[in-house]
C-alpha cells in the first residue's frame, strides 16, 4: 500500500473542519472523517449504543432513540474514567472504519480527520501528521462561540485533549489558524503543492 495517508488533527475548535472542507473543495481530496465514525459506532440501536445504556441508564437516550450527546458529555468531560471507557468502546469502532476505508479507496492520498490522533493513539494509520493550532485563547472562545458552552464546559473539553503544544511538536505540517482565514488557507496551498 503506498497511499498517502495524511492524519489532520488539533485540538477541538481549532479549525479542522476548515481544512478538511478545503481540501475536498479545492483539492477534490477524499475525507475519512473519525467524528461521523464515531456518530455511527452510536446510532440508534447499535450494540454499542447499548452498552452506554446498561452503564448510564435511559436518561442517556433522547426520546427519538439517538444518544444524548449533552448528557454523556457532562459525564465524561468530569469523569476521566467514564471518558476512558467509552473512548475504549468507540475507537476500535473507529480504527476498523479507517481501516476498511482505506482499503476500499482508489485514491492515491486520503485525509484521515482524527480529532484524537494521538490520545486514541492512531499514530500508525497515517504515513503524515498535520496539526491544526491557535492559542488556547482562542480555542476557548471559538468553542464557547459554536457550542453555546460556558468558559467551564468548554475548559473541561479542552483539558481531555493532549494540549496543542505536545501536538504542534510532533507534528509533520503545523497550519497556524491563529489569524485571517485566507492566511490559513494559504498555508494549505503550500502544503499541497509540495505533496505533488
């Protein structure tokens, strides 16, 4: 297998999304995306759904039958060892998704959007690592910003993150999206000129 299989990560609110959307849009890039893995390892009636039921009880499901995401986020972004449990249901969930994906894919490079890179240790899925970073500042703000949290909820979720510094220094590619959006988006000119 000689892919080029490219890891994007960074800390939550940092702008990965963004990039991921350029690349496809742009580049024509095919996304492999861990989150939408993720949603699906839980979707209504999934044997892991099921699990995080019998463990947190009833009041975890909204009444249509899909996980309360609120809910298990109050629990596991407080709770390290809850967080650690289902992390430990969900990324093999994930690792087989990223697996088959790629396996299946004609394409000679792929984006693999895996938030938790290295905390899910995905390390050895991808042959590039590229970190998406701003000051925790901003990271903060962004998140409070898009998900309506409060300066604590958004802490709390920052915190079970590896802190973007350790991420920044074991980076292959460090994208700065500290400023403009068009300065970002250079950067990734760059970056994808140098790929071909």
């Amino acid at each position: 297998m000689n892919k080029n299989l490219i890891g994007l990560t960074g800390g939550i609110a940092t702008g990965k999304s963004t990039v991921a959307n350029y690349l496809a849009t742009a580049y024509n890039l095919p996304i492999l995306d861990a989150d939408i893995y993720a949603r699906d390892a839980v979707s209504v009636g999934s044997p892991l759904l099921l699990q995080i039921v019998d463990k947190y009880g009833q009041e975890i499901i909204l009444k249509n039958g899909n996980l309360n995401r609120t809910k298990l986020g109050e629990i596991i972004f407080n709770l390290p060892q809850e967080r650690h449990w289902v992390e430990s249901l969900i990324h093999p969930y994930v690792r087989f998704c990223f697996d088959k994906a790629i396996q299946e894919s004609s394409a000679n490079t792929l984006i693999l959007v895996i938030p938790l890179l290295f905390e899910a240790n995905l390390q050895s899925l991808v042959n590039q690592i590229w970190v998406v970073s701003c000051s925790e500042q901003q990271q903060l703000e962004r998140l409070i910003a898009r998900n309506n949290l409060t300066a604590e909820q958004a802490a709390a979720r920052i915190n079970s993150q590896l802190p973007i510094a350790q991420k920044v220094a074991r980076a292959d590619i460090i994208l700065d999206n500290s400023s403009r959006l068009e300065l970002l988006l250079q950067q990734i000119d760059m970056v994808v000129k140098n790929l071909v």
